[in-house]
C-alpha cells in the first residue's frame, strides 16, 4: 500500500471542520520530523522580523499546514500558498476565511511555470521537489521570484533511502516520487545553476529520526494499507509509540548527522 492514498483518506478525514483541521495540523506538527526541522529553520529565519512587513511564498503548499503555522507568528506577513490540486487550494481557502487569517491566500499554480519577479522576502518548499522533474527550472523561477537577500527553504529526501529506497530494483513506498532522492552536492549544483551563490545544505532525519518515521508513519500507513480497521486500533498504537516518537525527533532536530535520509537546504538571493 502506498502513502499518498492514505494521506488523502487521512485529510478528508480531518477536514470536516475547523477545529478537527487544527487538530490534524498540530498532529501533522508532532509526528512529522520533517516539520521539526523546518520550524527550527522558520524560527532563526523569523527573529527579529514580526513587525516587518514581508511577502512569503509557500511553494507546494499541500494541506497548508506550514502556512498556517506561519500565518501565526505575525499578521504583517503576507503569505501566498500555491499548489497543483484544485480541490486542496478550495478547501484551504475556505478553511483560512473560517479562522480569520486574512493575511492568507491560496491559488492553484504550477510551479514549473509560475514566477513573480522580486517580490518575496522568503520561499517554502517542503517535500515538494522530488514530485517534479522539472527542478532546476522551478529553482529559476523561485530565484526569479525572490527579492535581493530573499531566503529558499527546502526539505526534500536524500539518495540515502529518503524515498524508502535502499538498494538498486526497490520500488519507493511514496509512488508519486519522480527521484528518489537528492545527492546533497547535486542539489547544491542545481540551485547554482539557478542563480543562487550562497547554499547551506544538511542531513536530516539520521539513525534517530529514520526509527521515528518507522513508527510513526511508515508502519501505521502499511497497516491501514492492509485495512481500513486498523484505524480503530492507531489511537491505541500511538499511546504507547508516541513518547518515543518526540523524543526521536527531537534528538534528529538537534543533533548534526553525517548522513540522512533527508535533506534541509538554505538558499539565498
């Protein structure tokens, strides 16, 4: 069973009314390794800046859980959240109207063509780039796009088994991956040739956080996989995996690994 279906029955779920959508972005917060590392990333990026009035572009935007996060630090900052399905952008559009965050917009655009020359201060890219083959051209547009001294974050998978790929003939347990994963001088390559100069690239999700996403994601989904009754049973699963899966991701989200699964990728204008 892949993870992209289950993703898209979980948030259906969750997307009955406004406070389930809280609940599912708060779980998302916890259990998603990957938004550890983002946040930490988010937050150095943010000191100092609440009162700046700035222009941000979450590039892939999915369910919006990192616009909303981010929508949350300061109402000067204008976010505007862009992705491929229609029916997401809709219902994220319509969940932002009910909380009141008008600082907020979603828009249906497709990243390998959309560009708006200069015009913001930070670009958002989580799990996003290893669905489109098209990458460096969607790099040329974020740059575009981008002001002078303007900041990409990018959380992507490395070649070291970030698509759950391990050895040659695998199959990826994400099926609408287009590469299983960035060598970090790779993407290094591909965001100078760009245009970005100045590119700080690291490990994530190390011994620690590959045990975590085991048990808090790879494992839950391969079961729901198997049935949908098992749904009944995850309440009970968490109970008991859950503590580990915080203090797993916390050791991943500060600790320095020499390799990973993932990668967390800075760029600047």
């Amino acid at each position: 069973m892949y993870y992209d279906p289950i993703k898209k029955s979980l948030g259906q779920v969750f997307n009955r009314t406004p406070w389930l959508r809280r609940l599912f972005y708060t779980l998302l917060d916890l259990l998603l390794l990957r938004t550890w590392h983002v946040h930490r990333e988010l937050r150095q990026w943010a000191a100092g800046r609440q009162d700046e009035n700035l222009n941000i572009l979450d590039a892939g935007s999915g369910y919006g859980q990192y616009t909303y996060w981010l929508s949350g630090l300061s109402k000067k900052w204008n976010i505007l959240a862009v992705d491929v399905k229609d029916e997401q952008i809709a219902d994220s559009n319509q969940f932002f109207r009910q909380i009141g965050r008008t600082n907020v917009q979603f828009a249906v655009q497709d990243l390998v063509l959309y560009q708006e020359p200069n015009s913001f201060d930070l670009a958002l890219s989580v799990d996003v780039m290893e669905h489109i083959l098209e990458d460096v051209e969607v790099f040329r547009n974020i740059h575009a796009s981008l002001k002078d001294g303007g900041m990409l974050l990018i959380s992507t998978p490395s070649d070291q088994g970030g698509s759950d790929v391990h050895a040659d003939g695998e199959t990826s347990f994400i099926e609408e991956h287009v590469r299983d994963g960035y060598n970090i001088h790779e993407i290094q390559q591909k965001l100078r040739t760009a245009g970005f100069e100045r590119i700080e690239a690291r490990y994530s999700y190390g011994e620690p956080g590959q045990i975590s996403w085991r048990l808090s994601m790879k494992y839950p989904i391969l079961m729901l996989g198997i049935s949908k009754w098992f749904f009944i049973l995850l309440p009970f699963y968490y109970l008991i995996t859950f503590p580990f899966c915080l203090l797993l991701n916390w050791i991943d989200s500060t600790a320095k690994h020499d390799s990973g699964t993932g990668l967390i990728v800075k760029a600047w204008k």
